[in-house]
C-alpha cells in the first residue's frame, strides 16, 4: 500500500473524530438545552409547540443520518409561528 494514501487516511480519521467528537457534544448539550424548555413553571407552551419541537428534532436527526449513506443532504429549519 502506498505510505501516502496511509498518512492521509489517517489524517482524514483523526480529523473527523476530533469534529464528530466536538460537534456531537455541543449537538447533545443544545438538545439538553431545549429540554429546559420543558420546566412549565418557567415557560408556557401549547401541545401544538411541542409537537413542533418533536418533528423538528426528529426530521433533522433523520436527515443527518441519511447523509451518511448520500452524498448530499438538506438542512432542516425550525419555527413555532
């Protein structure tokens, strides 16, 4: 095997752990984040509100784990109004 193909593979590698490992820790926190939201003692929200939510996280996570297998995704957009 070619030595530089090895060295760039491995690059690539600990590249993409250290991003996966950085972004899939502020994904987690933001999504414990919004969890807040749920504290009805603080917020008022409708069950329409959280049904938006719902879809919203849901369609996102299920677009970014279909970009895995495709070459190209879209970007899923957020809003209660």
């Amino acid at each position: 095997m070619n030595p530089g193909k090895t060295e760039k593979a491995s690059s690539n590698r600990d590249k993409f752990v250290s991003l996966a490992e950085k972004r899939m820790a502020k994904a987690l926190q933001a999504i414990a984040v919004i969890g807040n939201l749920s504290n009805k003692s603080n917020y008022s929200y409708t069950d329409e509100d959280v049904r938006k939510i719902k879809k919203a996280l849901i369609s996102q996570v299920n677009d970014t784990i279909a970009r895995f297998g495709a070459k190209n995704g879209k970007s899923a957009s957020f809003t209660l109004k």
